[in-house]
C-alpha cells in the first residue's frame, strides 16, 4: 500500500479547509467559541476535532477513511488487522485479556506487568499466575522472568489461556522473547504482548526487533510514547489467528468512547507516516544526537550510564552516596525534565529526530555544580526477596475478593494482612504489592524507601485496603 499517505489526515484537511458550518457536536464549533485568551493556541487545530458526520467514518465500525488509515498501517507493522485506539495501551491490553479469558481461566503473567494487565485480568475474572522477573546485576534492577520460569509455568499449567508478557521494559530492555513465545505455542497457548514502549522498533535496527515479528499473536503499541503521536493515541495489532478480530473489535467498541477524538485518530495516521518514511539519514542523525546527549549527561559526575537495547533510552545510574531525587531537583530547577527516576537511576527518553536544544541544555548542564544531598540507607533491601517465588497465584482470587470486607490499616500494620489493593510506584505503573496478596516485612520496606527517595506511589496517604471476612475487624 502507499505509505506516503495519509488518508484520515488529508481527508480531516481538505473537511476543515472546506469552510463547513457546523449545527452538531462539539460544542467549540471548529474552534470559534473558546475563551479570548486561548483561542488563537487551540482554533486552527480545533477545525480538525470532529465527530461522526457523513464522511468521517465510525471507529468503532469503520468502513470508509478511517479502515483506509487502519489498512495502511496494518500493512506497514505487517500484521493481519491494526485497530486505531484513543484510550491508550491501557484499553489496548484491556481488550486483548478479555477478548481471550474468561472467568476461571488460567493466565500466566510477567510479574512486573503494567497495572492495566492485572485489571484486564480482574474483570476477565481469570486466575492470574504470576511469573518474577529476574535481578540483573548489569543494569541493577529487575527485568523479565527467565526462560525457565516461562517454561515451567507453562508445563505446569498446560491449560492456560494466555502468556502476558511485557517487551521492552520501560528502560528499553529487550530480552530473549522469541523462545518464550514458541513454548507457548507448543501448547496452542497465545501470547499477548504489551509493547507499549516499542512501537519505533518497527524501524529494524539499529532498534530491536519487534514481537510482531517474533511471532506473538496480539501486541499494544503506544504510539505516543516513542513515535509523534498524541498522548493516549496507540495501536493494536491482530497477528496470528489465535486472537479473534470481532471479540476484539467488541470489547474495544464497550471500552472505549463512543465519541473518540478524531485529533488521536489523525495522530496516528500521521505517527504511522512518520515511522513509514523515516530515512537512512534520519536514523544516522537520530543515533549522532542520541550518543551525543548521552555523553553530555555522562560528564555529569554523579551519573553513570547503563546501556539499553533500545538507543533512544538513556538510563544512567546515580553514584553512591548521592540520591536520585537531589539529582532530578537539580535538573528540573532547570527545566530538564527526565522520564522517571527510580531510587537509584534516571531516565531520559531521546526522540526519533535530532535533539535541537544543544545549545541551552550545554549551558544548563554547567550550572549544575552544587552540592547534592545523600541518598538515606540506600540499597539495604535484598533484591532477590521482593519476588521469593518464581511462579506464585494470588492468595485470595478475584472471584473470591466479593465475599470479603474491605477495611484500612496503616501501612505498618498490614503485614500478613491481604491487600485489597496493589501498590503501585508511579511511573512506571508497575505493581510492587498485588491486590489479593500477602502482605510482608520485604513489602513494606520497600515502599518505605521509595517514599525516602521521593518517588510517587499512588493512594499511599491514608495506609492501605485489606481484605477481611465480614463481621471481622
């Protein structure tokens, strides 16, 4: 198919250029009722946010522009079917566990998985059986389970329905996927795969290699995070057979908006372009940026780089005895802003184009000369005890959470209590403590010094949900 078209994008153009007069939603009107002060940012771009009129096609039943942009993405990710999504990889991964589990059924899971994985797996009302990420002593910090984990799982529990599993990582860590996934399939198991991080990876190398072309049935892209979407704006891919394309357009079309933004639709018919006719020379001026800000951020003496597969994901891990919240204050004082921090590393995202602030980012960096506070009891937690088990189920299933109260205690209080809700560090969005799991000693500690170190973890405030059975206080 053409690649060098833009079907939703040139027909939103020649629709907003052709001086409509609007007697339907939204209630902007093409962008001519909007506050004073504001209009002149949001007008010309408003002319684009329309609705299902004759012409503009129905995501959620597209037969016309917006299956034309669909079509032509599915052709460049080489997939059987690409659905446009406006809810994020979140309804991605929502409606790919759904449109495969159902209540009761077994689904093995990376352990570490992105928050939307466990809820899609709660309102499929399967029985999750978790998979621990291994401890890499090279880039510090956890990335996926082993290949024997997968394999036992797997062998295990021959009857699962799914293998959910996570690739990239956040830190744009790839891992050896592709044995994983033929195991599955030696057992007719299908695999889903939150790709939220890698959908650039569709540009070959020097990027890794997609799960598309690995082999996984179903993969969520988030087109916003690394390609030049709109926030929210994602991809779905159907690869193989195993996934049913209609069970999937049908939970798409309860989960998200039945008035979706044609802006996030057209942002992916551009981000799709964009990937399509990136050039040899785009990509050797991307890489020159890339090793040239990783360098600058290098000379910084507190900071120390930790390599990635993916070469647009600069992590760089912050020397003892300084903390990773003094360093991301000093930064931000700045007005350099970084992806995350965790409690001992900092992450910087590089775009798919040359990096055009050279200048000023020199000039801020050298001002980042004063002292840095010290980190507090940095790395007294045994990494190897967070996840004890390598292949563990929930302690109270989700079937079973309705028959339970729910009561809060104070965090410190909770331990042998079972968490009514996960505990889930912010960004990445990863749950450190499951809901339905025991809470321990290693559970709290942890969250003590993520707290120490600054980082966000969402609802902490008040102590925490435990279940308990009614009547019982």
């Amino acid at each position: 198919m053409n690649q060098q078209r833009m079907p939703l994008v040139e027909h939103l153009e020649t629709f907003a250029n052709s001086n409509p007069i609007s007697f339907h939603v939204p209630g902007h009107k093409h962008g001519e009722i909007l506050p004073s002060a504001y209009k002149a940012y949001f007008q010309e771009m408003l002319k684009w946010d329309v609705t299902e009129i004759t012409g503009m096609d129905d995501l959620h039943a597209p037969t016309e522009v917006i299956a034309e942009a669909e079509n032509v993405a599915r052709d460049f990710f080489q997939t059987q079917h690409t659905f446009f999504l406006v809810g994020g990889s979140t309804v991605g991964n929502l409606a790919m566990i759904l449109a495969v589990c159902k209540r009761g059924d077994k689904v093995l899971i990376q352990r570490n998985c992105h928050k939307s994985v466990m809820n899609g797996v709660e309102l499929a009302g399967a029985n999750p059986i978790f998979l621990a990420p291994e401890w890499d002593d090279t880039v510090r910090r956890f990335t996926s389970p082993s290949y024997e984990t997968v394999r036992t799982a797997i062998e295990q529990h021959p009857d699962a329905q799914a293998l959910i599993l996570t690739y990239p990582d956040y830190f744009g860590n790839t891992y050896h996927i592709k044995a994983m996934i033929d195991k599955a399939h030696q057992f007719d198991i299908p695999v889903l795969v939150d790709e939220a991080h890698g959908v650039h990876f569709a540009l070959g190398d020097p990027f890794p290699i997609s799960a598309i072309q690995l082999g996984a049935d179903a993969v969520v892209h988030s087109a916003h995070k690394m390609a030049p979407a709109m926030t929210m704006a994602s991809y779905l891919h159907v690869v193989t057979s195993r996934i049913d394309k209609s069970e999937l357009a049908h939970y798409l079309q309860m989960l998200q908006s039945s008035s979706p933004s044609y802006l996030l639709m057209a942002s992916l018919d551009m981000a799709r372009y964009f990937l399509a006719n990136f050039s040899e020379n785009n990509r050797i001026n991307t890489l020159k940026s890339t090793a040239y800000i990783k360098d600058l951020f290098a000379s910084l003496p507190f900071l120390e780089f930790i390599p990635a597969a993916d070469p647009l994901k600069l992590t760089f891990h912050v020397k003892h005895p300084f903390s990773t919240k003094s360093v991301a204050n000093l930064l931000e004082k700045q007005n350099i802003f970084p992806e995350l921090t965790t409690d001992e590393q900092i992450l910087f995202v590089h775009g798919l184009a040359p990096f055009e602030q050279i200048e000023s980012l020199e000039k801020r960096l050298k001002t980042i000369g004063h002292p840095l506070k010290k980190s507090v009891n940095r790395a007294t937690i045994e990494k190897t005890n967070i996840f004890p088990k390598r292949i563990q189920e929930l302690d109270l299933s989700y079937y079973e959470m309705k028959n339970y109260t729910t009561y809060l205690v104070p965090l410190e209080k909770s331990v042998g209590e079972i968490a009514a809700e996960a505990i889930i560090p912010y960004p990445p969005g990863i749950p450190l403590l499951l809901k339905g799991e025991r809470i321990k000693e290693v559970h709290i500690a942890h969250v003590e010094k993520l707290q120490e170190q600054g980082v966000r973890i969402q609802h902490r405030d008040e102590g925490i949900r435990i279940y308990r059975n009614k009547g019982e206080r």
